[in-house]
C-alpha cells in the first residue's frame, strides 16, 4: 500500500472511483468507530464552537458523503462525456486535498480552520475536475450535478463561517442543507442509472415505467422542500411537501418494481434504499401531528437511504469498472447489505417503538454499520487496488 500511495502509475489512481471509494470506506469504519467511543463510552474529544452531534453530522456527510460522490463522478463523467477525468498524479493531489481536513477533524476542532481550507479546496477542485469534461464536450445536461456540487461547496462553507461565529446559524443550515443536497442528488443520479441497472440486470425484458412528468413534478417539489426545510423551516409547510414527495416517489417506485429484483442483491438493495428515503418523507410527514424525535428522522435517510445506497453503489460500480460480472457480486456483499439494513431498523424503526434504552440502540446501529463496511473493505480491497482483470485503463 506504501507503494501504490506514492506511485501515480499504480492502478488505484487510474480513475475516481478507486482511491474515493477506499477512502470513504476506511474512515466510514474509522469515524463512525470514533463516534461510537465519544457517544457511547464518553471518549474525550476536544470539540468547541460545534457540539459533538454536529462534528459526527459534518464528517458523515462532507467528508464520507461527498467523497462517494467524487469517486462516482469522476467515473461517471468519463463514461457520459467519453473524456478521460482526472487521474494520476492530479488524482493524487485531489484524494489528498479530501484527507488532509479528515485526519485533522480526527482529532476535535482545534486545527477546524486548516482542515476547512483544504476541505474548500478540495471541493472547488472536485467542482472544476467534473465541470471541465462536461465543458469540453457542451453537455449542458448535467448542469444539474454541477448545480449540486456547488450547493455543496457553498454548504460546506457555511459549516466552517458558522463554526467561525461569522454566520449566525450557518453550521445548522449547513447540515441540514448538505444532508438534503445528498438525498437529492440520489433521487436525481437514481432516475437516470436505477431504471437502466434494472432492465439490464433482472435477465429478463422488461421496460420499466418512467413519466417525465412525474421526474418534473419531483424536482419542482424537492426544491420547494429543500427551501422550506433549510430556509423557512415551517413544520407544516415542510411536512406537507414531504408527503408530496412520498406519494410522487412512491409512484415512481412502483413503475420501476419487477419481481426480478430480489433476486439480485444490487438492485433490491437500490429498491430498498429508495424505499428508505420515502420512508424519511413518511415520517416528516407525520412529524407535526406524533411530535417524532428530529434526530431518529433523519437518520432514517442517512443510515437507511444514503448509507445504504452508497454500499450498493460502491459494489456495482467497482465490479463493472474493474471488469468484472456485475451480476456476480462477491458472496460477502448481500451480508453486508443485510446487516447495514438491520443497522438502519435499530437507529430508526426500534427507538419509534421503544425509546428507554435509546443509546444501546445507536450503539448495535453503529456497530452493525462499521461491520457491514469492514466487510466491503475485506471484499473490494483488491478490486481497487489492482489493475482491471481484462486488462483495460481504467
């Protein structure tokens, strides 16, 4: 690993997807591990100007969240433009620039500031590495990823300016806004490649139903829902839209459903991950009139819809870009799906149900998490490290 660390020929820094996807994997493990000791065994951590709850929310998402979505996106972009993205040597530098700020947040916030300036500049360049491809060629239709990755940017330097005390509420617009700019680009990357994964994989014909109507009518009514939670923050205003987005996604779940899918691990789990963001709006939904607990809300689309979704994801897009048989995920995977959808009940369905030992019920949550990525790590080591077995670039 030491020589594939410092040499920019080896193949782990052939395309985003392999050192972004390690990465994320490892400090999956290693933060939510750290978590685990700081929440549940009271672990000191030297954590000022944010609470520790907000530290956690932070590193979850910009810094396991977002680098998933870099390594997707570097090899995304490649394949939806036809030119190469970023590799290499400049691959190293970006893959650097994203460590750097988490292994400095590793430690507390007192070195907050560095960490967010390497954080910033990791992100305007993830911004710049994707928008020069899809300007080289014009293809002005992922003008709406570009859109979100600068959202994110600029999300991210919000935390960092709240955490300043510059910005009066920034690092809770912050992780809030960052949690929902995720969700909607899962809901907006799942349109495009789920159908396709789909028809292709269940080894049967079949078409699914897509309505651009109803892809309209859910992005008009994510945005008035990302404005109303992040910016107004009306309970009702919020709850309503959220039952709009229930009803119209549920809609589009049932189009894309085919028996097919249970029986291959990386599309049931896609469906169950979608199933889990709509079971989020369910439960905003219901939030005015059960008063539920934000915290168990939330988590509901971060373990069960984006947690999940990026172990699936990750699984597939290594296999196929490796050059292996996306149909012939490694034994190990469906255990960690499995074992992440069971993490997702314990932090959100069982704490609804009975609340009196709420901490033991975070602390199975974390633990079937960091077990459930410890086995992708065992499974996909390999895979991201070593070149393609047909012998391609890439």
């Amino acid at each position: 690993m030491r020589v594939l660390a410092i040499n920019p020929q080896a193949a782990i820094w052939n395309l985003g997807f392999r050192p972004f996807f390690l990465g994320a994997a490892i400090f999956s493990v290693v933060s939510m591990l750290l978590w685990m000791g700081v929440y549940i065994h009271h672990w000191p951590l030297a954590v000022t100007g944010i609470s520790i709850f907000q530290w956690h929310a932070h590193e979850m998402i910009y810094g396991f969240a977002v680098a998933v979505i870099a390594g997707f996106l570097l090899t995304a972009v490649k394949n939806w433009t036809g030119v190469q993205t970023l590799h290499g040597a400049g691959l190293m530098a970006l893959f650097a620039l994203w460590v750097i700020p988490r292994l400095l947040l590793l430690f507390g916030t007192s070195l907050i500031f560095i960490a967010g300036f390497f954080d910033l500049l990791f992100m305007v360049g993830l911004t710049a590495a994707i928008f020069q491809p899809i300007n080289q060629v014009k293809q002005w239709k992922q003008a709406g990823i570009l859109a979100i990755l600068v959202l994110l940017l600029l999300g991210n330097a919000l935390f960092y300016l709240g955490a300043a005390g510059i910005i009066e509420g920034g690092v809770f617009v912050s992780l809030r806004g960052g949690l929902f700019l995720v969700i909607g680009l899962i809901l907006f990357m799942g349109r495009r490649v789920i159908p396709f994964f789909i028809e292709a994989g269940v080894g049967y014909p079949i078409k699914v139903k897509n309505s651009q109507r109803l892809d309209q009518a859910i992005i008009v009514l994510y945005g008035l829902f990302l404005i109303a939670e992040v910016g107004i923050g009306k309970e009702w205003l919020v709850a309503l839209l959220a039952l709009g987005l229930l009803i119209s996604n549920s809609i589009r779940l049932a189009g894309w459903y085919t028996p097919g899918i249970w029986k291959k691990p990386l599309l049931w789990s896609l469906f169950i991950a979608f199933a889990a963001i709509n079971f989020g709006f369910l439960l905003m939904a219901l939030t005015p009139v059960l008063k539920l607990p934000p915290l168990v809300v939330l988590h509901a689309f971060s373990v069960g819809g984006i947690g999940l979704i990026i172990l699936s994801m990750m699984a597939r897009v290594t296999l196929g870009h490796t050059g292996r048989n996306i149909q012939q995920p490694p034994k190990t995977v469906p255990v960690a799906l499995f074992l992440l959808i069971a993490g997702a009940m314990f932090r959100v369905i069982v704490p609804l149900l009975t609340s009196s030992v709420y901490p033991m019920w975070v602390a199975i949550s974390q633990l079937l998490w960091i077990i459930a990525f410890l086995i992708f790590l065992i499974s996909y080591l390999p895979m991201l490290v070593k070149p393609r077995v047909d012998g391609q670039f890439g």
